[in-house]
C-alpha cells in the first residue's frame, strides 16, 4: 500500500476514490472515522487519506488527482471579498470567515 493523498473532508475522499476506482486502480479511504478522536490526537492525523494498494499504480493515480484539484469552480460560486474564499451559489455569507458576499462581479 501506498499513501496517495490527503483530502480536505470525508466527501472529497470519496470522489477520490471513485474515480480511482473507475480508472481500474484499487484504493482505500484510511482515518474515515478518525474525526471522533480530535481533541486526543491532532487535526491533522484526521484527515481523511487515500491510499492506494499498487505502487505501481501511483504515477496513474497522481495525474487523476492533480485532474480533481484542476477542475473548475462552478460558474454560480461567488469571491469573498474579505477572505477570498469561494462560496457556492445560494449562500450569502461567507461560509469561511461569515462576512456577507456581493455576487457582484
């Protein structure tokens, strides 16, 4: 086994791995529960990571990642002006830092 990656949250591990898996190379999400021992060991050891079982797969497996992280922001998301988070269509205020947004250009 081979670590890959580490992912934001438990959904984008997820994607992840789909695509991995629909790419033909075997995978698995390690520290999917570790989100209950925050407090007893650091956040950074729960994030969710991906793994996956053939070294050989790697180079594969590290260009549908980099392809993930490359993939557009959706039209409808809006810029804080404050923090210059991106926030989806709908919101309001800023779901990072909870200033209003503008969906003014």
């Amino acid at each position: 086994m081979l670590r890959l990656c580490t992912a934001a949250n438990l959904p984008e591990a997820h994607l992840l791995l789909h695509r991995l898996m629909h790419a033909g190379i075997e995978a698995r999400v390690l520290n999917e529960h570790a989100q209950g021992g925050l407090g007893d060991i650091p956040f950074t050891h729960a994030y969710p990571e991906i793994w996956i079982m053939e070294a050989a797969d790697a180079p594969r497996a590290r260009e549908i990642v980099r392809e993930f992280e490359r993939a557009p922001l959706s039209p409808d998301t809006a810029q804080c002006q404050a923090c210059g988070e991106f926030n989806p269509q709908g919101f309001e205020i800023c779901w990072s830092c909870g200033k209003p947004l503008s969906r003014e250009p």
